[in-house]
C-alpha cells in the first residue's frame, strides 16, 4: 500500500512538471508572436498562396507489380495527379518521390542507359505525365 501511496505522488509530481513545462512553452510562444507582431506590424498571419497550398500534395502508394498491373496504377496516378491538382511540370517529380527506393534507382539507372544519358532528377522537359 506504500508502495502505491509513493508511485501516485510520483505521478502527481511528474503531471505537475509537465504543466509547468506546457506553461512555459505557451509564455515563450506568446512572446515570439508578440515578437513577430512588433517586427511585422501584422496582427494576422497572411493566407497562403494557391501555389503554395499545390505544394501540400498527399502521398500515392509506389507501384508493386506483385499487386497491380502498370496500367491500372499508371491510371490511378493520373486520377490522383487530376484530383490533388499537381501542375504538369511536378508531376514527374510527384511521381517518383512516390516510388519505393527500387523502383526509383530501377528509374534511374533506365534513365542514365538512354542516349544521351538522363539524369533521373532534372525534370523532365518534354515528357508529359
């Protein structure tokens, strides 16, 4: 019974320390706001451009030829590209930061046997996704 009398005040000592951490970290938030305030003279945060909100872009499961056939995934691809409104020139990037990592180095070392050699990361000028 002793035992247990000890660990709940170790427990209630430990909740206190976090509170006063939380505390703490909610004074010097308030401070780097009314830091940032008295440097900007904005009171409100500005809204993000369009272009910035495309960056937010989800993540799409990388190709497994085990579970799906390339036409289908190349289809849903196309599918998510539309929805989530990647522009034309990231959808390339969009789809091979997508990739698992052997099917990106697969890509890359395709890419490097072309003639003229490409470079798996420049974008992909002339090639439409």
């Amino acid at each position: 019974m002793a035992e247990t009398a000890q660990l709940i005040q170790l427990l209630q000592k430990q909740m206190e320390e976090q509170r006063k951490q939380m505390e703490e970290g909610r004074k010097q938030t308030e401070a780097l706001i009314a830091a940032f305030i008295g440097q900007t003279g904005q009171r409100e945060l500005e809204k993000p451009s369009p272009k910035a909100l495309l960056m937010v872009i989800p993540s799409f499961d990388p190709f497994d030829p085990t579970t799906e056939l390339w036409d289908d995934y190349w289809a849903r691809f196309q599918t998510f590209v539309g929805a989530n409104s990647v522009p034309v020139e990231k959808r390339a990037l969009v789809f091979l930061t997508n990739q698992s990592r052997v099917n990106y180095k697969l890509l890359s070392n395709l890419a490097s046997q072309q003639s003229p050699p490409k470079d798996v990361n420049s974008p992909l000028r002339g090639t439409r996704l």
